[in-house]
C-alpha cells in the first residue's frame, strides 16, 4: 500500500490552520466579552427576578464569570467554527454536495440563533419559575452562581441543539436513511416524544405552556416533512426527466 505523505501533511496543514483559526476568533471575542461581563451575567440572571445568587468558594463567582463570557463567545463564533470546520472537509465532497453543504451554514445558524432565542425567553423563565416555586414554602433558595449558569447554559444550548431538527432530517433525507411518507407515519410518535422532552426540559403542571413550549419544536417536526417531501418530487421529476432523454 502507498502511503501519499503529502497530501497527509496538506490535511494536517489545513486542520491546523482551521483549529488555530477558530480558536484565534474564539480568544479575541472572548476577551472583548470579558470587559462587558457584567452584562452578559444581567442578561442570564434576568429571569431570576429580585433572587440574588451566591458564591460559596473564593473562586467560583469568577470561574462562573469565565462560563458565561466563553458560552456567549461561542454563541457568536459558532457559524465561523462551522465554517471552518465545512471548508477543511469541501475536498472530499463533490461540487453537488459542497454546494449543498454551504446552504447549511446559514440555515444551521438561524435555526441555532432561534433555538437559543426560544430557550432564553421561553424555556429558562417556565423552568425557573416552577424549580424555584416549588417548595418555597418550607425551604429557601440559595442559588450558587455556578451551578445556576450551568444550569442554564445546558438549557440553552439544548434548545439550539433541537431546533436543528429540520437540518438534521433534511440531511438523513439526502442519505436516503428516512423519507416524508415515513415521518408522516410516525407524526403521533414524534409528537408524543416532543411533549415528553419539552416537559422535562421545562417541568410545569400548566398544560397552555408546555403546549406553549411543545408547538415551536413541533412546527419544526412538520417544516422538515414539508421540505423533505418537496425535495423527494423535485428528484422524482429529474429522474423522470432522464429516464425520458434515454
């Protein structure tokens, strides 16, 4: 067997190239969030209302500062870290799939931005809300900085993770792993297992707003089918356009 040492050290160029790039942007937008810290913790302790968090060891209010800048910064570098991670594998794709891919980048952006959108002004303040009424009348909360912006930061990126549902289907679509008429027939299934992750991500006996919460994620379900099947009759009609010409 031939090993072609070149090309083996052009992909490891281009992967350093790729990590120090991302991790370069990662640092800088890191560094400029940090002297607006404050801002980014008032935007996060918001749903929090008049509660107050503390600290319990000398270190954590600022590794709970750290957390916050570095998930906000990656919040804003995510579509450049995507894009670099797509331009790093464009040669072992064909021209279709790479013109394919790069439609993803903008639309894995907008449908990320959206779910942390939902998750911030939706999911964070229902949770909140029926975590911290619970109980109240026989504890008192006292919320540690850290735990609470994991806590929500896991929350959030959660939301952004599902709302690439539509991506995801789009792309097990195109390797002709699921179709429409598949996803229709598992339509009860699917939104019976949307109600159920909705409500454990936010645990609240009000049904207007699990089903408040359980609707956007269920729309998406439903926008994937719709593109799915209008991809599966554009296909059929090349195919049959061809068959034709022969």
């Amino acid at each position: 067997m031939i090993i072609n040492y070149v090309k083996i050290i052009d992909r490891l160029e281009r992967a350093r190239k790729v990590l120090a790039l991302s991790m370069l942007a990662l640092m800088v937008v890191t560094v400029v969030f940090y002297l607006k810290a404050d801002v980014l913790v008032q935007l996060l302790t918001q749903p929090l209302g008049q509660r107050e968090l503390v600290f319990l060891s000398p270190v954590e209010g600022f590794m709970a500062k750290i957390k916050v800048v570095f998930f906000s910064a990656f919040i804003v570098c995510f579509p450049l870290i995507l894009w670099q991670s797509i331009r790093f594998a464009s040669p072992l794709l064909t021209h279709a799939q790479r013109r394919i891919v790069y439609w993803v980048i903008p639309v894995a952006t907008l449908l990320f931005a959206a779910g942390v959108l939902f998750g911030y002004m939706v999911i964070i303040p229902t949770t909140l809300k029926f975590l911290l009424n619970t109980g109240q009348q026989y504890m008192v909360a006292t919320l540690s900085a850290n735990l609470y912006f994991s806590f929500v930061i896991m929350l959030i990126l959660a939301m952004g993770a599902v709302f690439e549902l539509p991506l995801i289907m789009g792309v097990l679509a195109l390797l002709g792993v699921i179709s429409s008429k598949t996803l229709k027939k598992k339509r009860q299934l699917a939104g019976l297992a949307i109600v159920v992750v909705t409500a454990l991500l936010t645990p609240t006996p009000d049904v207007f707003t699990l089903a408040a919460a359980s609707l956007p994620v269920f729309g998406l379900y439903e926008l994937s089918i719709l593109l799915i099947y209008s991809y599966e009759k554009v296909s059929a009609r090349k195919k049959q356009s061809l068959v034709q010409e022969i």
